[in-house]
C-alpha cells in the first residue's frame, strides 16, 4: 500500500476533498508515525561450538561486499531492497527496488 500519495494528497488539497478509497483514508491516519526498519545484510555460518560459546565480545569474521543488495524489512516482510553508497564520508542507503 501506498501511504506517501495519501500523505501528499491531504497535504496538497486546500479546499475540495477528493473521494479516494478506504485504504488511503486510512492510511492517513498513520502519516508521520515512526516504525522500526531492519536492514538484513547477509548471514553467517557458525558450528554449534561457536554458538556455545557465544559470549560479549566474541568477534566472527564477516564477508561484507558493500557491491551486494541489502533488504529493508519491517518484520519478516521485505519492503525493499537498496545498497550503500558513500557520500561525505558518510554511509546511506539507497533504493534499488520496491516489493510490490
């Protein structure tokens, strides 16, 4: 679902109001409400041992290629892929593609 065009629609409407479907209407109530976003950058390998002795401070090695495409997930349900980019001296993310 789409929430920006009902976020921009009841933004950009001074006095008509538009009919629009009952999803959008309530989408706009949520306009603006923070969620948490993961952001899934592969998985690693470790033997049973190494779970076993899981402990803070404990360091894996991990393959990381800022070239491979990332998800973005809310939940278990993936919402986008992206890849990091530099700017400044800063890391971003940047969308590749949208699940439909």
């Amino acid at each position: 679902m789409d929430t920006t065009n009902a976020c921009a629609a009841n933004e950009s409407s001074s006095t008509a109001v538009p009919v629009r479907k009952p999803e959008a209407l309530s989408a706009q109530k949520f306009c603006g409400t923070e969620i948490e976003v993961g952001v899934e950058i592969g998985e690693l390998q470790l033997t049973i041992d190494d779970l076993a002795d899981l402990a803070p401070g404990t360091v894996f090695t991990y393959e990381f290629d800022p070239e491979r495409p990332v998800s973005l997930l809310i939940g278990d349900e993936r919402l986008a892929q992206a890849r990091f980019v530099e700017q400044g001296g800063q890391l971003y993310l940047q969308i590749i593609s949208v699940e439909g």
